[in-house]
C-alpha cells in the first residue's frame, strides 16, 4: 500500500483521532468547530436583522403612502372652493362690498 493511499485510509478511520498526538489533534478539531459555531451563529443573527430591516422598509413605504393621502384631503381640504362650499351651507356668503376700516380716537 502506498504512502498516499495508507494515510487517506488512516485518515477515513479516524486514527488521527486516537493516536499519540490526538490531543493536539482534538485541540484544533475543537477550534475549528468553535469557529463553525460561531460562523453560523452570526449568520443567523444577520439574516434576521436583514429580515427585520425589510419588514421597516415596507412599514415605512405604507406610513408614507398613508402621510401623502392625508397630506392631499387636507390640501383639498384647505382650498377656497371647498371653503365656499361648506359656508354656503351654513347659510354663509362672501361679501358684495369691501369691509369698512374703523378707526378708533381716545380724547384725554
């Protein structure tokens, strides 16, 4: 059996696992799956803050929508034809003449 050969084969067995230097072996395995974990954790954490900012966005497209609709009732709202409209239903009407000025003299 070649070299090659003999060492994948000791390899797919798991003799690195169990021979005189399978502590240092163990200690680099557990390292290595410490970093894993932690890669994963993180990853996880980003998709949900990812998931999170999506959901604000699309919240924030629906309070704009709802602040641009309101912005144009009130614009209506406020417009001199509309304005007319709800005094002459009160029974109101603009005036024919101009308002006369008062003026106003105190005598000491």
């Amino acid at each position: 059996m070649s070299k090659v050969k003999k060492g994948v084969y000791d390899f797919l067995r798991g003799s690195f696992l169990t021979d005189d230097a399978a502590f240092r072996n163990w200690r680099i395995i557990l390292f290595v799956v410490g970093l894993l974990l932690i890669m994963i954790t993180s990853a996880h954490k980003a998709d949900k803050k990812v998931i999170q900012i999506s959901k604000l966005n699309k919240k924030k497209r629906e309070l704009r929508a709802v602040y641009v609709d309101t912005g144009t009732i009130l614009m209506r709202m406020k417009m001199e034809s509309s304005i007319r409209e709800k005094a002459k239903a009160r029974g109101l009407a603009p005036l024919k003449s101009p308002p006369n000025k008062i003026k106003v003299t105190i005598k000491d």
